[in-house]
C-alpha cells in the first residue's frame, strides 16, 4: 500500500507500529508536492529545511515517549492566515507579503504538541475574502478533479492539497462557510467548530465575531481526531470557551436510528439557485437516511433572505475595522514612494490590497459610518439575533439540519469574479452557521456529471460536535468509501490500462 493511501489515522498507527518512519512520511508528502504543484498551486510557502528540522524532534520525541498521540508524525498542512514562528503568513496579500510572525498561532502550538509536522501554507483568498481562492495576490489555486475549475475558497488550498494527497490533513478557516464549501467543491471533509472551540490566537482577523479554525481531512474521523488536537479553552483568546475534553474520536460509533434530522423547505425551494445534481444528492441522501433509522423532516426555517444581507455588513464592518492595522508603518508592505504620512498611508493600501478586499474595507467602512449606521450595522446585528433565534427553535425539535454546502458544484475558474453579487449569494447555504456560531460539517456524498464532487453539510446546535462528528460517520459507512482527486485519477488511468 502506497504511503499516500493511507487516512492521517492509519498513517499515525503504522508510525506508532514502526511499519513507516516519520522521514519516510514527511518525503512522501513533499514528492507528492513537487508533483502537484505545477498544476495545482495549493501552497504558498514550503520550507524543507524547516520541515526536516521538524521531523528530527518529532522522531526524538516518538522515541522518548513525548508524543504518544494517534496523529504525531503525521504531515499537516496550515492555511495562510494561521501564524508560524519563523516562517512567512502572508494571507495571500501583497500587504503582508513578507511578515513572518514571531510566534506561533495557539491552534499551530497544539499541533506541535501532538507531534504533528506542519509540511507548508497553503492558498487562500486574500485576507480569506473570497469564494473561489482567486483573489490570491499570488495566483489562483486549480480544483484537483478537474484544474478548469476552482477549490472553493477561502481555504481552498487547504482543501485541495488534502484532495491532491499533498497533505494528510490541513488547517482552514470559516468565516462564512470557508471550510465547507471547498471540502465540498474538493471533495474533502471539513468541519467549522462552535464558535470559541478552538482559539483565535494567531488567526489574522477578517470578522473576529465569525472567525473559527477548523480541520480539512479525508474523512470524518480524521477531523475528529484533528479537532481533538486543537481545541481547548486559550486564555489568550477573549472568545475561547472553557470546553472539557471532548475525546470525538473514540464517541465515533455511526448510529443513526432514532436521530432526528431537519431539512429546511426553503434551502429546496432556492430552484433557480440550487444545481440539479446538488438537488438530487441532497433528495438521494435524504432516502438514505431515513430507510436507516434516522427520522428526517421538512421544516420552516425562517430568516433565510435575511442571511446574505446581514452577514455581508456584519463581515465588512468587522474587516474595515481589522484591517485598519495595515498601513506600511508597523510592518507588512510600505509604498516605496509617497509624498508625506497620508500619502504613505492611501498608497500603502491602495497598492497592498486587492480589488475583492477594497471593496469589502469600503462597505464595511460606508455601514459605519454616521448616518448609516443605525439604519445598516445595527439592524444587521438585530438580524444576526434573529436568526440565531430561529435556530434555537428548531433545535428544540431536531438533534441536526441537512443542508447544500453551495448551491453548485465547483464553478470554472474565472467565472464566479464576473459578478460579485453572485458570488456572495453562493454562501446562502453556510453564513448562517457562523452568524449563529453553530458547527456544520461538510462530507462529499455524490458526484455530479460533470465529474465533480458533491459535498452536503450536517448543522448542529451550539457545542454539538459530538453528534454531528457521529451522524456523518454514519452517513460516510452508508456511502461507502469516497475516493480523493489523486486516487481517482489513478484508478480512472489504470481501468485505461487494463482496457
């Protein structure tokens, strides 16, 4: 068996048991890098010397009993905007394109506990402002089952280097679906915790009353095993919630008779958004469900034109705000000709930012502004509540919500751009999730014609991995085993072979 087959787990277990060395992981993942890469750009930087560093402590420390973990010497893959000591966290902005923090993010300290070795970053829309990661400063990142089309975003790097098998595991971010809507496009698992799970130290800001670190895996019991490394109460961060010990991998069992799933009218009734093949992946998994136990039901939901337009204010006011802090005075890019401060400061930002970020700094800056802040941001928030109430009540009656991850499979590359507006209406699905601070994970189901993967989410009620983690484990035995994009392709070359 190729080292690359293996999930983050039975790598981690056949290190334990001495069957492959750490080296001997690590290298594989590299060669698989140098071997992507041209065609798939899902990293920005990857520092070999680092990373073999790395594998001499984690190798020691194996030895020595210090890491003693289901995942130490395991290869992982951190997305742009998660700081790392010594090496560069540029989140795909010219503005930042040389900053290299002086320490680490809480969420990259955990990994190192657990033994863990971060191979490179990867890709990501800049300032994770973006549906597609192509608003990169540093060019776009290619959809590993098809290079026409694009990861999703903004952790598409993330996700595509753990489709592509350049990474057995990886670090996104979700702001507004940014974890599930590229593992649904890459066909990856990805889960976006409740909101204070795992800590915000070290995460460059977009929307800090959104932002959460999440994992990117090949299934839903590596995220367990990942989300069982990296959460935790920090009190370096104000938002972190003091959450005991979870253990989400050893609660995996799959049962899903009697679980109660709700599946909201309006998310169906969207037809002039919603792809036929997400619809009829969405209508497949909803039989399959039921004809195993669980009780699936349609309901109201409620709030759902609402969702777009407040999270958009909320997000922009948050990042005109955050994103104040870059003016080529402290650190990060400095125009190299400026007549005085203010001149320093319009040029810096207007030369450092990219258009898609621009424009979000202006409306988040317009809906605070006098005179429009009561009759924007301040209903937004009054928005925010009510949604977050609707929640409330469905969970009275539904242990999870079924939902699309997108209304599409992944778009060409190119296309999504041509209309912002459009873009953002794509994310009807996942916003709400993180105006709500809930956790939803998202596990690919189907492929559609087109050849592409096909990713649904499970949504939760506040500090409900647990069931969400259990339900898609049972979803996933249900479905049986769901290639990655480099697999596939293999396989797809070898039936030619023997044809």
């Amino acid at each position: 068996m190729d080292i690359l087959e293996n999930t983050a787990l039975s790598l981690g277990k056949k290190i334990r048991l001495k069957e492959i060395g750490v080296r001997e992981a690590v290298k594989a993942s590299l060669d698989q890098i140098d071997r992507q890469e041209p065609k798939i750009h899902a990293f920005l930087d990857v520092d070999e010397k680092k990373v073999y560093a790395r594998v001499k402590e984690v190798e020691e420390g194996i030895k020595a009993g210090r890491y003693r973990g289901p995942l130490a010497g395991v290869p992982i893959a951190v997305k742009d905007n998660i700081c790392t000591k010594g090496q560069k966290t540029t989140c795909a902005s010219r503005i930042l394109g040389n900053f290299v923090p002086p320490y680490n993010a809480s969420a990259v300290e955990r990994l190192h506990a657990a033994g863990m070795i971060v191979i490179g970053k990867t890709n990501m829309d800049e300032f994770a402002m973006g549906s597609t990661t192509e608003t990169s400063a540093f060019g776009i990142t290619h959809n590993p089952w098809n290079t026409n089309h694009v990861p999703g975003g903004s952790s598409g790097g993330s996700c595509a280097a753990v489709a592509a098998g350049e990474a057995f595991a990886a670090l996104g971010s979700d702001t507004g679906g940014s974890i599930r809507q590229p593992s649904a496009y890459c066909g990856v698992t990805g889960i976006k915790p409740t909101y204070g799970t795992v800590s915000r130290y070290g995460l460059i800001a977009y929307a800090s009353s959104l932002d959460q670190i999440g994992p990117v895996a090949r299934d839903t019991a590596d995220c367990a095993a990942l989300l069982d490394v990296i959460m935790g109460y920090d009190a370096k961060d104000s938002t972190s919630m003091e959450r005991k010990s979870e253990n989400f991998l050893d609660s995996l069992k799959g049962d899903l008779h009697g679980v109660r799933i709700g599946v909201p009218k309006e998310y169906l009734d969207l037809a002039e958004n919603l792809d036929p093949d997400v619809k009829k992946a969405m209508v497949d998994t909803i039989h399959l469900l039921s004809r195993n136990g669980a009780i699936v039901e349609f309901f109201q939901l409620g709030m759902v034109d609402y969702v777009i337009p407040a999270y958009y204010i909320i997000a922009s006011a948050e990042a005109s705000s955050n994103l104040a802090r870059f003016d080529g005075v402290k650190y990060g890019y400095r125009t190299p000709e400026a007549d005085g401060l203010h001149d320093m400061y319009k040029k810096t930002r207007a030369e450092g930012f990219g258009e898609e970020v621009k424009r979000r700094i202006l409306l988040g800056s317009f809906v605070l502004s006098s005179g429009y802040y009561d009759a924007y941001y301040l209903k937004a928030l009054r928005a925010k509540a009510l949604i977050k109430k609707s929640f409330d009540d469905a969970f009275y009656k539904y242990d999870m919500i079924l939902a699309p991850a997108s209304p599409t499979t992944a778009p060409e590359i190119g296309k999504s751009l041509q209309d912002p507006l459009k873009m953002y209406l794509s994310d009807i699905y996942t916003t709400a999730v993180n105006l709500a601070g809930l956790p939803g994970i998202s596990i690919p189901v189907a492929m559609d014609s087109k050849g592409l993967p096909v990713g649904l989410q499970l949504v939760g009620n506040c500090f409900s991995e647990k069931k969400l983690l259990d339900a898609a484990y049972g979803l996933e035995k249900l479905r049986g085993s769901f290639p990655m994009a480099f697999q596939a392709k293999v396989e797809k070359k070898h039936g030619k072979e023997r044809a």
